[in-house]
C-alpha cells in the first residue's frame, strides 16, 4: 500500500470542536449525561469505552442523526444544533459510521465521485479523485469493482477515501478497524494520523482497538455509561494501569 501523502486540499479551515454539557438519548431514556470536552484544529482524539459507553451515540449527534436532549455542539463557534445532518456535512461535519458508508452497488470510482460531488468540479475532481488513489493503491486496481465485490480492508479504505475526499474540517469515525488486518489496520490509522498533520484535519477516532487509538492520538477521552471519566494525554492513558484495566480493558 502507498505511504503517498494526502493531496493538498484546496481551501484552508479551522476545526476547532467544543461539546458541552451534552445530553442525547433515545425515546426520552439518556445515553450521554452531561458530555464536555473540546477538539482543537489538527488534533486526533480517541473516544474510548467499553460497548455501551456511548461512543456511536456522540457521533450520531454530532453528524445530525440523532437530536440533542440539551448542551451544545459547536464547530468553530457556530452552534451546529439547527443544521440538518446534509448542511453540517455541507459545514465541514463527515461521519464514517460503523458498518463503513459504500454504496455496494456502484464501483469504487462511482463512490468517490459521489463523495466529491459538491466539493469539487472539472479538472479539481478528476485531481481529487487521483489523488486518493495515490493514497490507496489497492482502490486504484480495483476502481471498476462494485462495492460488494470488495474485502473489509478495501471498503473501509473507500469508507474514508470518500470521507477524505469532501474536504472535511471535523471527520468522525467509529470503529473503522474493526475485523480488518493487522496490517490494514496500520495503514488507515498512519492516513488519519497523516490528514490531521498535513490539511489540519481535526479527527474524532471511536474504538475498540484502543492500542491503535492511542498509538495514534494526541489525547484520549474515556466514556463510562455515558459520562467522561478521563480525558488526558494518549500517552497518559495508556501508562495508567488503574484507568486501563476498569475502562480499557488491556
């Protein structure tokens, strides 16, 4: 696989992320109390928590997908609460879910088009999509493939291929290890280490591989039945046996 580095993206912004005193929950039962903490522009954060810590539930309400009970979700000082989930996308807002987000019936080039399709035209496209199949080589053999044709580690770099490729300010992403190789495993990390250092790319990193979070972020924010518990330097975490063997699980 490539160690290209990403395209230099066009414009030049701020991500710059402040959650407080958040609260979210589903048919008025809360997942999130009174969630606080900030990301600042470049930063890798790694979202830690055992399942049902209420890792997804922060991502869903940061993209829109589900609404806020109360507290405030602010992208460089503008309150994303009225947008709707397509204009906090439009705002700089890209979520990788769980599960990746490849439309399995159109081909790897189709995908990446889909995802720069309002961000860029023309010649800027045609770059843009090279561009990541600079940095993913396995996706540039197989762009005439349709998505289910594809392994784990090949959609989840198509995942981010078209997260990348929108030019987000604040990209989320939950669980995008998850059953794939060692290996594929290191490459996708080292690439969202890489974006957040070369665009500024502010990354919010949801994980059960919490080796690799850390390996890779500047700070770690630890969820315990929807409340923080830690929020501290990766390093830090993962020195603190206490705080890894009650929360981490290693």
């Amino acid at each position: 696989m490539s160690t290209a580095s990403l395209p230099t993206p066009t414009p030049t912004r701020a991500g710059a992320l402040e959650i407080d005193e958040l609260t979210v929950g589903y048919g008025g039962a809360p997942v999130l109390h009174g969630v606080s903490f900030t990301l600042e522009p470049g930063e890798v954060v790694a979202l830690l928590g055992a399942n049902g810590a209420g890792k997804t539930t922060l991502l869903r309400a940061l993209a829109g997908l589900v609404p806020a009970a109360s507290g405030t979700i602010a992208l460089d000082g503008d309150d994303l609460a009225p947008l709707r989930t397509e204009d906090r996308a439009r705002r700089g807002v890209a979520l990788v879910p769980d599960g990746q987000s490849v439309v399995a019936e159109l081909t790897v080039d189709e995908n990446l088009r889909l995802g720069a399709l309002w961000r860029h035209r023309g010649a800027a496209r045609e770059r843009a999509v090279s561009g990541i199949y600079e940095l993913f080589e396995p996706l540039a053999r197989r762009r005439g493939s349709a998505g289910h044709q594809l392994s784990g580690g090949e959609r989840q770099m198509l995942a981010l291929g078209r997260a990348l490729i929108a030019e987000p300010t604040l990209l989320a992403l939950d669980e995008p290890s998850l059953g794939l190789a060692p290996l594929v495993v290191a490459h996708l990390m080292g690439t969202l280490r890489d974006a957040a250092a070369s665009r500024g790319l502010t990354v919010l990193l949801a994980e059960q591989n919490v080796t690799s979070a850390l390996s890779i972020a500047d700070r770690g924010v630890v969820l315990d039945l929807g409340r923080v518990v830690a929020d501290a330097p990766a390093a830090a975490l993962a020195a603190d046996d206490t705080l890894r063997h009650a929360y981490l699980g290693f």
